[in-house]
C-alpha cells in the first residue's frame, strides 16, 4: 500500500520562470515543500516525450522558479506519472487523477510515496552470498 504524503494543485497564483515571464504551473507539496512543474513541460512528460524538471517554489513578493528538484516522468505501464528527487526519494500520482486536475474536473491529485527499491545499486562490490539477497 503507498503512502500519500502530498497533493498537486495549479497553482493559485501568478508564477515567475528563469527568464522572469509569467508562467502556468502545477503546485506539487510534499511533506509541506513546494514545488512547481511547468504545465507545457508536464503535457509533454504524460505523453511520454520527455522527462519534466521539477523546481523548487520560493516566494519574493510574488513566486518564483527556484533550482530544479527532481524530475517527472511516464511509468512503464503508462497509468501513473513517477517523480524523482535529487534527495533519492520517489513519488507517484496516478494519470487519471492529474489529467482530470489538467482538466479542472477535480481541484487536486494526491501523491503518494514509492517505497525504496530493496535492490542494491552494485552487488558486484558486496560477496557471494549477498549477490543473492541483492535480486530479492
């Protein structure tokens, strides 16, 4: 069973990008942090193009894209889109709940926290006998 930790919303207010336009964009709070996706970029990720940067919001009278936080991208099976973070952890909202949010049939998307992997990223340093507990 997944945790939700969070929601995605469009954003309320006016959002200023790198190049300090006015942009649309998708709110995601996680664990009480804001972030932000660029709604042209998000489009693009659903359909399986490319993978969306995820940047962090900071508010100076108005708000404003920050460093970029992770990524989002397409799952395999294609029914959910994955984000993940530079700090490791990965997220998870399901497609239909984020198109019916695109669509405005529905004010928010909740999130969900993937569990960590239980693979080991290089077996090949650890001995024999983990080398078998590493594919479990």
């Amino acid at each position: 069973m997944l945790e939700k930790v969070g929601y995605m919303q469009k954003a309320k207010t006016v959002t200023i990008d790198e190049d300090g336009l006015p942009t649309e964009i998708i709110e995601i709070v996680i664990d009480g942090k804001r972030f932000g996706i660029l709604i042209d970029d998000l489009k693009r990720a659903i359909r399986g193009k490319i993978s969306a940067r995820t940047f962090q919001l900071r508010i100076n009278w108005k708000q404003y894209i920050s460093t970029t936080a992770g990524l989002a991208y397409l799952s395999y099976s294609g029914k959910a889109l994955n984000i993940e973070m530079i700090d490791g952890n990965r997220y998870t909202v399901s497609l239909d709940s984020l198109k019916s949010l695109m669509c405005r049939r529905s004010s928010y998307a909740p999130v969900a926290r993937l569990p960590m992997s239980s693979t080991i990223k290089c077996p090949s340093i650890m001995g024999t006998a983990q080398k078998a507990l590493a594919t479990c």
